[in-house]
C-alpha cells in the first residue's frame, strides 16, 4: 500500500526536484509545534515509514497525540536510520546472522535474505587491553598483542563485512565507537533513496546515547534487537515521557564538563527517569559546546533514561563544520531541520515545548566532584572525597562501604618494586586512567589534562612508578591535538603515554597490576583504588584488585596519580613536594578555562578531522593483511575457540510451539539489588579457576591464551560457562562474594554452571530471583543468552532496566515482576522453594500470572511482556527465531 502521508512531500530545493522530503510543517496540526523536539523525530519516522502493515496511521497518530497518551504504555514502532555496534556485541550478531543464514537453508529458504536492510557500522575497539604502559612502544606492543590474541575473530569480521551487503567494518586501532560515530559516522540528516529526513540510531552498546548530544536520536538496545532492526523490522516500543532538563547560567571557571555530567546523573537518579527520554533545553545549554553536551548524553544509562536529547542548533551545525563534514551537506542539513521546525534556539523561550515534567539545574551551582566507588550516581564533591571514603571504609558492606575494621583503617604494606621500596594502604591509588568516550570526545578536558601535566612536570612533580597510568584516546584526533599543542610530552613524563585507540581500562580491560602490587593488596587485604575518566565503575568491572573505583575528569585523574592516594584533601595538603622542598597545590597547576579555549581555538582544527578520517578503514596494515574466505555461508571451524555455531536454532521448524507452563523450577540463584550485567554477562579477564578456563584448558590452551571473555563472545560455550562468573557477585544463598550457588537436591555448593548443567541434565527448569534495577549497566545481549543456555525459563524481580528486560524478552526467557508492594521480603520467600509458572494459552500484554511453590503458598507476578509485538517473539521462542521463520517462509 502506498504512504497515505504522500500528501506533504516536495522537494527541499525546487533546483532538485528528485531530492525530497516529508514537510512536517504541512500536516496543519497545531499539536506538532507543541511536540518534544526527540518526540518529532519519532514522529517523522513514522510518517516517513508508514505503510499500514508494520506502521500504521493510528501509531502516527498516538505520536501527534504524545501529551495526551504518554501515560497510557501505548505501543508504537520506530524505524531507526541506521545501526551502530562494537566489536565485543558486534561478534555476536555477525555469529547470530551466519547461524540464521545456515538455518534458513535447513528450512527451505533463501539464506541470502538473510541481510542487513538498515545500513549498520561495525567499529572494532573493545578487544585492545592496557598490557603494557609507560613506554614509548606501549601503543604499538598492544596492538600487535591485540592482532596475536584477536586473528580468528577478525578475519571472522572481515568474512561478515563481505559477505553481507550494507555492513561497514571501522578497524581495531581507530578509535571507540561513540567518539568515532560523533566525530564521522554521524550524518544528522540523511540523505539516501532520494530522501532528506533526521538521522537516528540505535546500538549495541548502551552508551549510543552519546549521539544525542550532536541532535541525532540514539540508544542502547540489545543485540537481539539491533539484528532485527539490521533486518528491516521496526522498533517496538511504549511512547516514552519527555522529561524536560532545564539548564541555567554559566559553570564555575574550575568546573568541568564531567563535573556537570556526575552533578546531572546522581540528580536524574534521584529524579527517576527509568524508560523516559530527557530532552534539555533552556538558556545553559547555549553555553555549552557539542562535545560537552556529548559527555552528558554519554552518561544517559548511568541516570537510567532511554536517550539524553540536545535538539540540534547553531552549535551543532557549526560542529559539523569543525569536524571537517562537507559544507554543502552541511546547508542542507540546516535548511532541512529549519523546514520541519527541528532546529533550535535555546535562548528562545517560545520554542519551548510541552514536557511531562520539567526540572532545572543552575549551571553555576555545579562544583569539581568524582563519583565512587562503586556506582557513577554516588556523587562526591573533591573537597569531601577524604572524608567520604575514610566513612566508606568502615561502613556496612554495600554500595557505600567495605565494612573493615576501625583498628586497621590507617593499616600500611610496605613492598618493593623495580629495586625501590613503597607503601600501600587503603586508598592508594593504583590505576590511573584517561579513558572512555565520554571525555576523551571532548578537547577541553583532554587538553585541560596536558596542559596540568606541563604544569605538574614544570613544578618538579612526579607520579610513582607502580601506579599503572594509561592514556587511551576515542579517535586519533586527541593524539593529533596533544601532539601539535605540545602537552603530549608532558602527559608522557608522567606516565600518561598512549597505550591504545579504545575502550580500554573502562571496559575492564585494564591489564595486569605489577606483581608486588598485587601482593601488597592481597596481603593487606586493602581497598586499592582505580581513578579514571570513564563512565561505569560497578564492583568489579575495572579490575579485581581495584574495590574502590572513582570516575574523574582527566584533569583529576592526573591529580590523583599524584598524590598517589585518593585520601588527599586538595584545598588543604599539598599533592607533592618537589625537589627544593617547595609544597606544590592543586591549585598552583590547575589551568583556567581561559587557557585551555585559547588553545582549542589554534588546535582543534577541521583539517585534523579530515585528515584522520579519510584514511580511517585502511590505514590499519594488519587489518588490510588478513585473510579472509569469501563464501555467503560461513564455514564453521570445530577447533576454534572463538568462533562457534550457537545452538540457538536447533531443531527449530517453522510451526510454532504452544507455551508451556514452566513446572516446579528450582531457583539457580537469589539476589538483592542492582545486579548489573557486569554480574551476570562474561566480561573482563578469564579466570583460572573458573569452569570457562577448565573447558579452554580441555581444549588445549593454556592460561596466557584465555584472552577475555569479551573477545570470546563469539562462542557459547565460553559464554555460557561465563554467565554468573563475576568475582563480587553476591548470591543469598551464599554468605561470602563470588560466581556460586547452591545446587539443592544434593546440597552442594558449586560454580554457578556446574549446577546449572546438573540442574539441566536432571530435566529441572530454573529461575532467578532478584531486586530492585535488575540488569542495570550496559547493553550485553549476552546477560540473556547467557541464562537461556544455563536453562533460566524466567526472571522474577522487583524491576528492570531497560534493555536488559527486552534482551530477556528476545531470548524467550519471561521476564516476571512483583506485584506493587509485594517482594520476596514480603512474600516469605527463601527461594529454595519449587516454583511452578502458570502460562495461560491466551496471553496479553503485562497480564498477571500465578505462582505456586512447592509449600503450598499462591501469589502472582506480572508477565513483562509489554507489547503484542514482544508476546510475538515470545511464541516464536525468540526475536531471532520469528525473523528466521519469516524469512524461511
């Protein structure tokens, strides 16, 4: 069926009349003016796609609607402009088309249709870790360690990026995905099939949402749910609230843009924005630039909303400029949005649209702070980070304590390291990392941090030799500025050499501490500390030896590698004395923001970004040396360790299975709150005892070959030995931290998948339960699937982040809910109960299910699939399945 919305199409310039666009402007309706500027976009991609099959005049007009329905879980689908993913969930989805491809042959189908319909980017940069630092080489030794370790998966990627049609591949050694998405990938109008329209994009990584800060609609969603995008199918989601940011007056001249993102999240956790979208707006975001409002948008899942928009505006065109885009596309860009009134002023009060609710925050109140150490909400002003962590010391074991005992508190270990004797006690700093997207995007905290080091450098300061300091920039454009504005040698003298372009220390992938560190820790049972730039510092996450964890401005980050603990009040103790004997302070290094835009103006140029980009898929000789095979079905190696065939289709056929009431479970294991899927998905190093490295072991590796988990994602087995391995996890079935749980009919305790895999050959279901925020963190398809393979037929918690809901959703494991009110607490439950599901035939969206457990006692749950579309893929075992029969059919 034609687009009944045919109607307001024309041309943008009358010189081409083949280059077209839909004319918002000419749909007449008074409610489009009053719409959130994120909500307009919705809106266009829905007109733009509708077709009354997959969209539907009624999903055009519940957006059109928005303020009257945003209450209501209405249902709408969106169409994204194109697909973002990154190495470590990249893998898998590549894994999960070349085993489609292979089941829709086994179905009588033609496995060529299976095919990215949505153009998707892939950009390798989670697979480079800091192994060696300090050293001029340290960037070359860990990318060729990166290549040894990584051989298998990328020629698996290059087989992917030549085999499928409308997938492009960014090489290892080019920057992280976000930075490189904001800097290039980014067009923030499209311009393809003879249509103008608003960019927008959802990825594999949570923080996506780091594009909201140029004007283009992004978020995190699983892998699951990306493939399906990939494949031409919509996003179905409930119409979300807008929750209106008011930003006022100017920041302080000390403050930074991280500052200002730690101030917003901790606020917005507060606030509870959980599955809305946060659109700012007001005079204070004028006073911020592109890559400030980047690092705001970046740390969107850390304050727990679906996407952080900046609608687009004077800045974010002459950003465009700046980074060296065309500058015809550029005009077009700008006539586009004035034409379909998305291009804002937000010193223009009248352009203020309609929100849900409206909160400020005065830009001027906004005071130096870190986040720690455990969760990137727990705000902590600089001038109270002694105090605080010495409370945190002896506090409750918990988000905020580590429960040690007062007399041990001003404890030391005294060790030798290189030939020279130190100490370590509780707070010293032992990782020191520039790292991550979020500030690594923006030239005014990265330089700010150069021009500290030249100054900290000048004044005779030094950082000890154990600390594992690293610099790993999101795009060559960082090096290229330090380098020309002449910091980079300073930042070096420190320590602070570059080691990689990627995620690096923020995904865990932090390396090895120094033996006699390690010791020293292990010895003293001390809560050593790792500081950096980035976004996420769960338990656990940027290394086992690190329990105290704080995110920092790259300025702080040097400070601290300084001072060399995290016990240091900066207005009143010096950060170190040099060799005159002269007390030098925070403040006699710290730049002024004068200074540092001084500098940004003469270095941060267009040509940088132009001459950095143009070369950016090829300039990677290794990359261009692999050898890859050129068949459209992958053939499937049985020796490799990286690269698997999951059994995720087997025996499937294309009639549908009816649902089955899930009968006498027994709980694998039980939780409290904010478990994260940095609990439960595989992520960092391997460890030696855990199952993953007794099946890598029967398989002939031996510890130096573990590689990460991230890097073996691309293999089930791994994984599924790798679900639940997290060293702080903490089960109630357990009275200590770590990856096990009880198996009840023998009463053994046990690594989470032995019992699981006992569980399963006995022919027992399993379920967890769990608090408040499960899954919250980031976008891992593999915190689902992981459970699925490990038998996990559903969930049953108090709530849910987002996307991991969904994730779940897509798997087919059914994601329960308390019912308001009521938890395991109040429901008596100890969870070694047995505990039967009731399915009904008929199922709804969010419609209540019984319980029965094995004692007697009834209660009910609510069934979180919100949609008809999510109960689709339910019956279809999966989102997967559904695409397979589909196609096969």
């Amino acid at each position: 069926m034609s687009n009944p919305f045919v109607r307001i199409v024309e041309p943008l310039d009358p010189k081409q009349p083949l280059k077209k666009f839909f004319n918002l402007s000419k749909l007449e309706d008074v409610r489009y003016a009053r719409l959130p500027f994120s909500i307009r976009v919705l809106l266009e991609a829905a007109i733009r796609n509708c077709d009354e099959f997959l969209v539907k005049k009624g999903d055009v007009e519940n957006i059109l609607n928005w303020k009257e329905v945003q209450h209501k879980n209405v249902e709408v689908p969106f169409k994204p402009a194109r697909v973002i993913l990154q190495d470590f969930t990249g893998v898998p989805a590549v894994v999960d088309f070349a085993a489609m491809r292979d089941a829709v042959k086994k179905l009588g189908g033609d496995p060529e249709k299976i095919n990215p319909i949505c153009p998707a980017d892939l950009v390798i940069d989670h697979s480079i870790q800091v192994d060696f630092n300090r050293r001029s080489d340290s960037l070359q030794k860990n990318q060729d360690l990166e290549f040894e370790r990584n051989k298998e998966r990328f020629e698996f990627l290059k087989w992917g990026s030549q085999a499928f049609k409308n997938m492009r591949i960014i090489p290892p050694g080019s920057g992280i995905i976000h930075q490189v998405n904001l800097e290039y990938l980014a067009r923030v109008v499209m311009d393809q099939d003879g249509y103008y329209y608003p960019d927008s994009v959802v990825g594999t990584d949570s923080h996506t949402t780091m594009i909201d800060g140029l004007g283009v609609l992004g978020w995190g969603v699983g892998g699951i749910e990306a493939e399906a995008v990939m494949l031409g199918q919509p996003i179905s989601m409930v119409l979300p609230e807008v929750v209106g940011y008011k930003l006022l007056g100017n920041p302080q001249p000390l403050v930074t843009s991280t500052d200002i993102v730690l101030t917003i999240t901790k606020h917005l956790r507060q606030v509870g924005v959980v599955g809305k979208f946060v659109e700012f707006f007001g005079p204070g975001v004028a006073q911020l630039s592109i890559a400030d409002r980047a690092t705001i948008a970046n740390m969107c899942p850390e304050y727990g909303a679906t996407a952080a928009y900046f609608p687009v505006d004077d800045i974010s065109i002459g950003y465009l400029i700046q980074t060296g885009r065309d500058k015809e596309k550029v005009l077009c860009t700008k006539r586009y949005l004035e034409a379909v009134g998305m291009l804002r002023d937000f010193k223009n009060s009248s352009q203020d649209p309609d929100f849900t609710q409206v909160v400020e925050l005065d830009l001027h109140t906004v005071v130096p702070c870190c986040s720690g150490p455990k969760r990137p909400q727990d705000k902590v002003a600089v001038s109270d980070m002694k105090k605080d962590f010495e409370t945190c010391l002896g506090a409750k074991q918990g988000f905020k304590g580590f429960q040690i005992a007062p007399d041990r508190h001003n404890n030391v270990v005294k060790f030798n390291f290189e030939g020279c004797d130190f100490e370590l006690g509780h707070g010293s700093v032992v990782i020191a990392a520039i790292t991550s997207c979020t500030n690594t995007s923006n030239p005014s905290v990265m330089l700010g941090a150069g021009l500290l080091a030249k100054k900290a450098v000048e004044a005779g300061l030094t950082v000890k030799p154990y600390i594992k300091t690293s610099l790993s920039p999101g795009s060559g454009v960082v090096t290229y500025y330090l380098r020309e504005s002449g910091v980079m040698s300073y930042l070096s003298q420190l320590g602070f050499d570059v080691v990689g372009y990627g995620c690096m220390t923020c995904i865990g992938n932090s390396g090895p501490l120094p033996e006699s560190v390690v010791e020293a820790i292990t010895q003293g049972d001390l809560v050593a500390v790792g500081v950096l730039s980035g976004n996420r510092n769960f338990e656990g996450r940027v290394h086992p030896n690190t329990r105290a964890n704080y995110l920092a401005s790259p300025p702080l980050v040097i400070a601290y590698a300084i001072a060399g603990t995290i016990r240091i009040d900066f207005e009143k103790e010096p950060l170190g004395i040099n060799a005159l004997g002269k007390k030098i302070f925070l403040k006699d290094i710290w730049p002024t923001r004068n200074e540092i835009q001084a500098v940004e103006r003469q270095f941060v140029i267009p040509g940088m970004f132009k001459e950095v980009y143009q070369k950016i898929e090829t300039v990677n000789e290794s990359w261009n040396a692999l050898d890859a095979p050129s068949d459209k079905l992958y053939t499937w190696n049985p020796k490799s360790t990286y690269i698997k065939s999951p059994p995720f289709f087997d025996g499937l056929t294309l009639a549908l299975q009816t649902p089955k009431t899930i009968e006498e479970a027994y709980v694998l294991l039980s939780f409290g709150d904010s478990v994260t899927t940095d609990h439960i998905s595989p992520a960092g190093n391997i460890a030696r005892n855990s199952p993953a490295a007794r099946y890598l072991t029967s398989r002939g590796l031996t510890p130096r070959e573990f590689n990460s988990y991230g890097s073996r994602r691309g293999n089930d087995a791994v994984m599924a030995r790798g679900t639940f391995a997290n060293i702080r996890l903490v089960n109630k079935f357990i009275d200590k931290q770590g990856p096990q749980t009880v198996h009840f009919p023998s009463g053994e305790t046990l690594d989470v998948f032995d019992a699981a895999e006992r569980y399963k050959q006995a022919g027992h279901p399993l379920i967890v339960l769990a608090g408040k925020e499960y899954g919250a963190g980031s976008s891992r398809d593999w915190a689902a699937k992981g459970p699925f393979l490990l038998g996990v037929k559903a969930v049953l918690a108090e709530s849910y982040e987002r996307i991991h809901r969904s994730n779940l959703v897509g798997m087919g494991v059914i994601p329960l809910q308390y019912l308001p009110g009521e938890d395991a607490g109040t429901l008596g439950l100890t969870g070694r109960e047995r505990y039967t599901i009731i399915i009904p035939e008929k199922l709804k969206p969010q419609m209540n299910v019984q319980i029965k457990l094995d004692t007697g006692k009834t209660f009910h749950a609510i069934m979180r699939f919100d949609t008809d579309v999510e109960l689709t893929y339910f019956h279809n075992g999966g989102i997967l399945n559904y695409m397979i029969r589909k196609m096969a059919s």
